[in-house]
C-alpha cells in the first residue's frame, strides 16, 4: 500500500528527516506500509501552518462549523466500509466489529458534535443592574495524541468537538495504527476542508508526542493512552499550564449480583469481558461474583468463552481477532503467567502454545480469551492494567464486600452491575469510585454524557457540554445596564 505521509497544511509530506516507520497487519505479521518516524521539526511545521490557519477558522460561526462536521460525516459514512477493512487490517480487530463501532462511531461523533452545536447555548446572569454573558472563544491550536485500540473512534472523539469550538489541531496517531487518521486526512483533503485547521503528525511517542505537548503554542492536550505515559504528558503540560484532559488506563469491574438472570445477561457480560480482544479501557477484566450463585456463573461464562470463535479478523464469522501485536501477545501472556504463579487457576484460554488458535498463522499476535479464578483480588494479575483477553474472577459474600473489591485498584474508569433489580443496581453503583458505570448493560454510550475516569484513569471529561468546555476558553462579559 502507499505510504503513510504527515498531513501539513492540507499536503501531505514524509518527515523532514526522510525517516519511516513501518505499520504491520498484527493478524498476518505483515508489513502494510511505512509512516514518517517524524520529530519536533515536523511537528514545529504543523504548529505553524494551524496557527496560520487559525484566525480564518475562529472567525466561521458556529453555524459554518457545523455545516463542515455534517460534510465529514457523510463522507466518513460514505467510505465507512474503507475505514473499516482499513482499521481491521490495522488493529488485528474483526470487520465485524470495526464495522459496528470502529466506523460506525467515527461518523457519529462527527454527527453527534455538529447537532449538540446547534442545542447548545450560553448561560446569561443579571443581577446588580448588570448582564452577564458567557462567551466562548477557542482554545486556539490543540494537540490530540491517541492510541491504537480504536484508533479512529478516538481520534474523531477530539477532533469534532475540537473543530466545532473553533480550534486548529495538531494530532498524533498511535505509531501502531496510522492507517484511518490517514484516511481522515485524505476525506478532508476530498471536502476541500481549509488548510491548515487539521494537521497530522506520525512518529513515536517519546519524539512525537512529547513535542506536540511541549510546544508553546499548543495551548490544550487531550490525550487518550496508557498511565504511565499519562503521567509524563501531564509533567510536561502542567508546568506550562495548558488545558489538559487525560483519559488513561482501566482495571474495570463487573459485579454480578445474586439476582441477577445469567440466561439473559451472559452475553452482555462476555461482551464486557473480551470486546476487541479486551483492548478497551472500558473492558471489565475483573468478574466480582456473588458466592452464592459462582459455581453456576462459573460454569455459563466458561463455556461461553471457551465458544467466542477467534481467528483471522477478515472472516466475518470471526468474533475475536488477534491483539495489537506479537510484543503486546507476549505482554498478555506474561500476566498469564503471573496469574498461576499467583495461585490462580487457567479455566479456558492460557498462552498462544497452551491454547494455540486454530487457522491462524503463527506470526498472528493471536490469543483465545483466557479466564483465572482462584486470584487474590488484591494480586497483581487482578489489579494491574493486562489491556488482553484476561480476565479474573473472584466470588464476595457481600455487596459491601464487592463494593470494597471494586475500588481496590489504582484505577477508576468504569464498571458494569448485573441485577434483576434496577434500582438496586443503581444504589450500588453510586458506591463505585470510577467514572462511568453501566447497570445491565455495557458500552451503552449516550455520548452527552460526562466521559473520563478518577484515580490512576485520568484527568477531566469528554463528552457532550464537557468537551464544548474543554475545547474553549470562557469569558464572562458583564454589561452594566444604562
Ligand atoms: O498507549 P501509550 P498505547 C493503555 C493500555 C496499553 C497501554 C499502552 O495499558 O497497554 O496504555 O497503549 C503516545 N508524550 N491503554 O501504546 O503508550 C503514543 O505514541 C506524548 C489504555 O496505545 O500511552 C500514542 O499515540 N505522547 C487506553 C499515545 O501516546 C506519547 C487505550 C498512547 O500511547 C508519549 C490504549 C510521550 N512521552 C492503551 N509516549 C485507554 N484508556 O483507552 C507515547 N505517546
């Protein structure tokens, strides 16, 4: 395929340096192309040419605004099926699946931001013979880094609200997955999108990202990735006070409670579990079951699991693809590993030679979904982010027990409870410390609501009214009437 370029000022360019990176299909272990392995004279270029074209696309009214994210959208949708053979040879993740949420998504986050524009209007406060008005204004040039496990989904989660406030953008893709926010670029370029207002810049974190995020002249970082580099963007940001929003890593619970329907409910639990081979932060990797309902429990979600067919993601039978590359396999592994040193007990799925995928080829980072009971609940395989096809599951006696099992962890992103009882489910989960929790269902995403997580999970929240705020700077004017 052609190679990946930088998008600059509406052309696309290989890094200054002329050096490349090379993306690879995780499925097959094939090269697809290379990028540009890019650095702070590149991103220096990209900063220059969204400042240049920021004053034309601040002065557009929210109305013009608007009317360009429904064009992107309906280009997005126009391409859907590209963008989702693209994302699937990418991530190693089912068409299926980069269908239904990876493409799908990508053009209702476009949708969604260029409707809730229009819905959206400024508080106004009179008192003391004065009105105050809130005025919005953009942040000016921002800088989006994300990461591989959805790629596009999340890039677009920035760059919509990002344009719709008015601001020019400097975004990085994760190193691993290029392939969409490529795409993207060449979708802009087909709408006649003015130039400058989106830039891309590829290359490797520690020389990519970390120069978008120590430039004086990107004012915001939204960053969407792992923990530990989350704590070296904000030390970077912090000190030269940019807006800063950090949506980090998760160690998620699912809380089955006794009542709960496990005939009805077993699937949206599967899905919690091992959506996208469990590389989403969202994932429930911890499965918190009441004791008196484990054994039965035990047995259902194992013989589910032991069914998700895995294979090459190009199949459209398949439900589960491979990882997002042999060093992450080997990773996942690892805390494979780590789980039976612990104590824990391997009930479906183990190591790629324990549990070799069948059809698939040795060089595919492929794993079957694997599930350990038997964990402490405080042991590491059962609090430290895996971001695989692993989960663990621990039976509590009590609600309050697994109220104290589910924030255990250094992370707070999300959580899912499983009851016949609603409201039952919806008392429990206001005594779980995390963003997001989900009541009988999971990745149910009204995206007006208030996304992020607490803890070691991140900083802020996206989504709806919160990334309006979070992509612009208020101003309140007060007018002392006559
Ligand atoms: O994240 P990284 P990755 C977690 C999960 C996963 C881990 C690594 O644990 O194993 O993060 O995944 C860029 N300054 N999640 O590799 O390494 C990097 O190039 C600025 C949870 O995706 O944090 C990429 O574009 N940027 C997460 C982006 O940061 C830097 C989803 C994310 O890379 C940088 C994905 C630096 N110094 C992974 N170093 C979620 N919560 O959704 C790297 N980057």
């Amino acid at each position: 395929m052609e190679p990946i370029l930088n998008f600059i000022n509406g052309e696309f360019h290989p890094s200054a340096s002329g050096m490349t990176l090379e993306t690879v299909n995780p499925a097959s272990g094939q090269v697809i192309t290379t990028l540009p392995r890019s650095s702070a004279e590149d991103v220096a270029m990209a900063t220059k040419a969204a400042l240049e074209a920021g004053p034309a696309w601040s002065a557009t009214t929210m109305e013009e605004r608007m009317a360009w994210l429904h064009r992107i959208a309906d280009a997005l949708e126009e391409e859907a099926e590209t963008i989702a053979q693209l994302e699937s040879m990418d991530t190693g993740k089912p068409i299926s699946l980069a269908r239904r949420v990876d493409a799908a998504r990508s053009v209702s986050n476009f949708r969604f931001f260029a409707n809730f524009g229009r819905d959206h209007t400024e508080p106004i406060f009179s008192d003391h013979g004065a009105v105050n008005h809130v005025h919005r204004s953009p942040v000016g040039c921002v800088g989006l880094i994300t990461p591989w496990n959805l790629p596009l989904y999340l890039l677009t989660w920035k760059v919509a609200p990002a344009l719709l406030m008015g601001n020019t953008i400097v975004a990085k893709p994760s190193e691993l997955t290029p392939m969409t926010a490529n795409h993207l670029a060449k979708v802009l370029t087909k709408v006649h999108f003015p130039k400058g207002v989106f830039n891309l810049v590829h290359g490797l974190g520690p020389e990519v990202g970390q120069a978008i995020v120590e430039h004086p002249d990107i004012r915001g970082i939204s960053f969407t990735g792992g923990t530990a580099t989350g704590k070296i963007v904000a030390a970077t940001a912090a000190p030269m006070f940019k807006k800063l929003s950090l949506e980090l890593g998760g160690k998620n619970a699912t809380v089955v409670l006794d009542d709960a329907p496990l005939e009805e409910m077993m699937d949206g639990i599967v899905r919690a579990s091992f959506t996208n081979s469990g590389q989403v932060c969202l994932c429930g990797s911890r499965v918190l079951v009441d004791a008196a309902i484990y054994d039965r429990f035990k047995t259902m979600f194992v013989d589910a699991v032991s069914n998700i067919v895995v294979g090459d993601p190009a199949s459209e039978s398949t439900v589960m693809g491979s990882v997002i590359s042999k060093d992450h396999q080997t990773k996942v592994e690892s805390y494979i590993e780590l789980g039976q040193q612990e104590g824990g007990v391997v009930l479906t799925g183990g190591s790629a030679t324990d549990a070799p995928v069948k059809g698939v080829t040795a060089q595919g980072a492929f794993l079957r979904p694997t599930v350990i009971e038997g964990l402490s609940h405080t042991s590491r395989t059962a609090t430290e982010e895996i971001f695989g096809p692993v989960v663990t599951l621990h039976p509590f006696t009590s609600e309050q027990e697994a109220i104290d099992m589910a924030n255990a962890t250094e992370y707070g992103l999300a959580g899912s409870v499983w009851t016949a009882d609603t409201a039952r489910g919806y008392a429990f989960a206001q005594h779980l410390d995390t963003g997001i929790v989900w009541v009988n269902t999971w990745l149910n995403r009204d995206l007006r609501t208030p996304f992020g997580g607490v803890k070691q999970s991140g900083v802020g929240r996206e989504g709806g009214a919160w990334s309006l705020n979070f992509f612009s700077e208020l101003t309140n004017i007060c007018v002392q009437q006559p």
